[in-house]
C-alpha cells in the first residue's frame, strides 16, 4: 500500500505540470476564418460605384445563405447579385446590379470557416467624391463567430462525452483487477456519454444548416451547407457517436472503436490544422486521446474509491493502476500540448487579445487543479486510511472545468501571426503606381494601391508553368517623414508577396531584400510616390512628339545581373518614330500612366505592364521629350539617356 501511495503521489504532482505545460495551452478544436483583403478596401472611398465586391480569406471557406449584403447610410439594403466562390475557395465575389449612388455602404458578410462555425463580420467603404474621407482606412471591420455562445455549449458536452467513453473504456480494466471480493464496478456511463455526444454532434450540425442558429436550421434549413468540409466532419462525428451507441447496445466494452472517429475528426478541423497541415491535425489527435483518457480516467478512479470506502485497499490498487499510465500520460499531452501552442499562439498575443486571455482563465483553473494534486500528495505522507476522495473528486470537477474553457476557446479565433501564405495576389483598391527594380539576376515588380503593396519576383526561366525558384523576400519601408518600419509580407503565389502599407503623401523608400534557389540575389531599393496621379494623356503626348522628332542620340546599357554592373554603354541614332515603335508605350498606352512633378521642370511618368512584368521609368523635360528611362524587364534592366542635336551634352 505504501508503494503505491508513493506512486500516487508522484502522479499527483506530475498532473499539475501536464496541466500547466499541457492542458493549459491544449488545441482548440477549430479552424476559423479571417477575412484578409477585400475590394473595395475596408475604409476606403472610390471616385466610381463598384460593379463587384471581392473578399479575400486565409482559408477555403463555404458559402451561407446570407453571404453578402449591402446597407446604405440609411439602413435599406441594396440589392446584390450572383455571389461566388473561386481561387480554390479562399476568394468570394459578390456582383452589384446598378449603379451604387454616393455615400456610405455596410457590407455584412457571412460564411462558414473549415470548423463549420458560421463566421460573420462588416465593414464600410465610400463612394463618390461627396464621401471622400467620410470613412478612415485600417482595419477589416468587425466580426464574430455567430451562434458562439451556443457552439461552446455543444462542444463542451462533446469534449466531456469522449473524455467519459475513451476514459472508461482504459479504466474499466483497471477496476476489474482491482475489485474487491463482494464489490461491484460502478455503473457505466459510457452509453449516456454516447447520447449525450450525438446530441451535441446534431447540435453542431444544426448550427452549421442554420449559418449560426439553430432555430434557422429549422425554418430556413440550408440543407447544401452539409456537402462542404465542415459539414461531412460534424455528420461524420454524429455517425460515430450512433455506432457507438448500437454497438454498446450489446458491447458495451467496444463503443470506444467507433467513438475513436471522433478524435480523428477533431484533428482534421483544428486550429494546428490549419497552421501545420497534416502534422497539426496528428497532433491534435494524439492530444486528444490522451487528455481524453486522462479526464475519463481519472473521474472513474474517483467513483471506484468513492464505491470502495469500505476498501482501502482496492481503492489504491485502482489509483495505482492509473498512476502507471499517468507517465506515458505526461509525455504525450506535454508534448503534443507545447507544439500546438507554438503553432497556434504567439506569445505576444497571450495578454493582448481575447483568446489569450481565455488561455489565462484556463491556466487559474490549472493552478487550482496543481494545488488539488499537492494537497493529495501531501496528505498522504502524514497518514494511513482510505483515499482522500474530496480532494480527487475536486481535481476532476475542475478538469471538467478545464473542458469548458477548452470548448469557449473552440468557438473562438485564435491570434495569428501574419506571413500565411495567400493563393493568389490581393486585387488593388484605386489607382495603382508601378515601379520596378533589378537586384542581382532578378526582376522586381512593385504595384502600390491604397492600403497594400504587391511584390512579384521573376528569376530567368520563371514563366515556365509550375516553374518556382524559391523565392524569399524580406521589405523595410521608410516613409516620407524617414520613420523605418519592417513589413509584414505574406506570399500570394509563386514569387508574389504582399503586405499591408498605409502610405504617406510623398515619397515613400521601400529596400528590399531577394534571394532565389540558383540565382544571384541581393538588395534593392525603389521610391513609391503617393497619391497616385494617373495621367494616360501624358503617355499619349509623349508618343505625339517621338513620333515628331528626328533623329537622335540614345545612349543606352543593359544588364541581365546588376552584380555585375549596368552594363557597356553604347549609342544608337534613330528617329523618334523608329525608336518609339521598339518601346511597349509605342502606341501611347500602357495598364497604368503615373506623374510625378520634378523641382527642376521635368515630369516623370511611371508606366506598369503587369502582364508582362515590366515598368518603365520615363524622365520628361519641359519640352515634352524624354530624357532619360529606365526600363526594367523579367530579364534585364535597360537604362538610356537620350540627347537632341542642338542640346548641350551636359544635359
């Protein structure tokens, strides 16, 4: 009896640090969505109504029945058409019939995250010159989880009906072995766990038909929500729970094979998933099953000792059997709790952010838990007798506890660091300035729109299909008031990366860092002027007056690798014309026109051909002829001079 007390009592304290290390900072078994990018841009006024909204996600999603809405400033909602969902099911667009009329808009939208929560939210965007700075950018409005109060509920009921099945189904061999002559094994709670998970498995799959309510799912069913992701895994976890409840019919000792199901399925809709594919949901699985064990087994230690007063003896052989597993116990959820916390929370969102401070109210209820364990422990080196009940019998109650925390952190989105990588490059708000730069062997394309910047890499031979170099990129920004800050860039394709950037009015200085697999890299650094000032007529002009020039001197370098400089000058003498018809400007267009006002008289215009990866870079003088361009392509970086007969070298 000693010897097992001593075990006991070594479990006891180790429960408080799988607690505190482990449980504390155990998975939640979501996967929510964040809404990244939208079009127009959240707290932004366009000049032109819009003829479709765009919503970009970090995740596939599903739509709702209600996916998209528009409210005026007066509260009446405006009709939206056709709403669909492409690019792998991350980008939802919403078309609006008719022409929006000045003012203030409130998009409401609606969709459901891989989880089968109803996520839900609002922003405002302007229209009309009446509206400009009605609104301030930053931000993504608001938004929540619907039906939140009523998913934790469910989940909560779910989490201790495993716990209950997979617990009792370890410790029931454990009672069997230790039952005392006369005794019997406390009734099973295995098939009432049973109803009560499927119960709570219909319930989430009501939530999921419902966008939220569970009242809609009965008076406005959207049945085709149960086709989607989360849909099948929550009907996949009421199935596993009716098997269980036929085959403990008449097996009462098997019901944990089908249940089991039900952890595989949580992994595969949890937040680690979402993070870490594959590796996340194995390791929420194999977490679950072991705090699932753990819970379970340690309330059924607790009605055995309560049954077996009478029978000191038998209750701490029981204890002892669980004190066996209880280090195999530690080891797993420790270490499976741990790497989930890494994957899901930065610690710098613990305090700052709703999530973290429910992972707080979790860790008061680990401590409470650890102090259970040390007062048991520290009881039973004074004395001899029965097993201290009361003081077990509170550590599973506030385990249970535990269980409701873990569920209000499941309807709940976690904190994110930002650098997930998007399927596609955000679509631009407004007008766009483009710029471009060459470091080393590779192109860089700059695309500044209101609130954003894209960055796309090119590397020789890139445009192959599938072709990707490894792209890596790092960018500081220093604004017009020389402030230096570091972006946060997340990639949005092979070789595209995007941050978000509140510009200033001037020029802005953006330094970026490349590397490549195969391919000399390096530092460049290109000025981003704002506001955009988009001027075609100027490109049109330009063209008027090459094609009205004679012949002239174009000094001119290239270069495929600025490592190795700007390349061997030499000089060409065409006409104005010939040599417009060899330019991409050559017939007075280009994607997007730029002008920015020089001190000194001359005009630059900053000409982008996303399509073909290419900016050009044009100095004019008063007299409306170029002087000097900078073009740079996916493959080489050009830079001319160009000088007239009559005009001073020195120019």
């Amino acid at each position: 009896m000693g010897h097992a007390r001593r075990r006991l009592g070594v479990v006891l304290a180790g429960v408080a640090a799988v607690l505190v290390l482990g449980v504390g900072f155990a998975p939640a078994a979501s996967a929510h969505a964040s809404l990244l990018f939208t079009t127009p841009s959240v707290g932004s006024s366009v000049a032109a109504a819009p003829s479709s909204l765009t919503l970009i996600f970090d995740q596939r999603v599903t739509l709702s029945g209600r996916a998209v809405r528009i409210a005026g400033s007066d509260g009446a909602q405006r009709e939206v058409g056709s709403v669909v969902i492409g690019s792998g099911g991350s980008v939802v667009t919403a078309v609006v019939p008719g022409q929006l009329p000045s003012g203030v808009y409130t998009v409401t939208w609606q969709v459901l995250a891989q989880d089968g929560d109803a996520v839900t939210g609002s922003y405002q965007f302007a229209v009309g010159p009446s509206a400009q700075g009605a609104l301030s950018a930053g931000g993504l409005g608001s938004a929540a989880t619907s039906g939140r109060s009523t998913t934790t509920v469910l989940r909560w009921v779910l989490f201790a009906a495993l716990a209950m099945v997979l617990g009792e189904a370890v410790a029931v061999r454990w009672g069997r072995r230790a039952l005392p002559g006369g005794g019997r094994l406390p009734r099973r709670w295995t098939l009432p766990a049973v109803v009560a998970g499927l119960g709570a498995a219909l319930g989430l799959v009501a939530v999921i038909v419902g966008d939220g309510s569970v009242l809609s799912a009965v008076t406005e069913p959207a049945v085709g929500q149960l086709g989607s992701r989360p849909g099948v895994l929550t009907l996949v976890e009421a199935g596993a729970f009716l098997a269980g409840g036929l085959v403990g019919w008449r097996r009462s000792d098997w019901v944990w094979v089908p249940v089991s199901v039900v952890v595989v399925a949580e992994g595969l809709r949890a937040h680690p998933q979402a993070f870490l594919s594959g590796w996340g949901a194995l390791a929420t699985t194999v977490h679950l099953v072991a705090a699932a064990v753990w819970v379970g087994g340690l309330v059924y230690v607790v009605r055995c000792a309560v049954c077996w007063r009478s029978a000191a003896a038998a209750g701490w052989a029981v204890l002892g059997s669980y004190a066996r597993l209880a280090a195999w116990l530690f080891a797993v959820v420790v270490t499976t709790g741990v790497v989930s916390a890494l994957v899901v929370v930065p610690l710098s969102s613990v305090t700052s952010t709703g999530y973290g401070r429910w992972l707080l109210v979790k860790l008061v209820l680990v401590v409470a838990v650890s102090g259970c364990a040390l007062a048991g422990r520290w009881g039973l080196r004074r004395q001899e007798g029965p097993v201290p009940v009361r003081v077990v019998r509170a550590e599973a109650g506030l385990l249970i506890a535990v269980l409701g925390v873990t569920a209000v952190l499941g309807a709940s989105a976690p904190p994110r660091e930002g650098g997930g990588a998007l399927q596609v490059a955000p679509p631009a708000t407004g007008p766009v300035v483009q710029v471009g730069a060459r470091t080393g062997e590779i192109g860089v394309s700059v695309a500044a729109s209101d609130g954003q910047v894209v960055l796309q890499l090119t590397a020789p031979g890139s445009d192959a299909p599938g072709a990707d170099a490894g792209y890596r990129l790092s960018a500081t920004l220093a604004d017009p008031a020389s402030a230096t800050r570091t972006l946060r860039v997340r990639g949005c394709g092979v070789g595209c990366f995007v941050a978000p950037v509140a510009w200033g009015k001037g020029a802005s200085h953006l330094t970026l860092r490349v590397t490549a697999d195969g391919w000399q890299g390096g530092t460049a650094s290109v000025a981003v002027p704002w506001p955009a000032h988009p001027d075609p007529g100027a490109l049109e002009r330009l063209a008027s007056v090459l094609r009205g020039t004679g012949t002239l001197t174009v000094y001119e370098r290239v270069t495929s690798d600025t490592t190795r400089g700007l390349g061997i000058p030499h000089s060409l003498t065409p006409t104005g014309q010939r040599f417009l018809t060899s330019e991409p400007y050559s017939g007075g267009r280009a994607a997007s026109v730029n002008t920015v006002p020089g001190p000194d008289g001359t005009t630059t215009l900053l000409l982008g051909y996303p399509a073909e990866k290419t900016q050009i870079e044009l100095t004019v003088g008063a007299d409306g002829r170029p002087q000097r361009e900078t073009l740079t392509a996916p493959n080489h970086l050009v830079t001319r001079t160009f000088i007239y007969p009559g005009r001073d070298e020195k120019s």
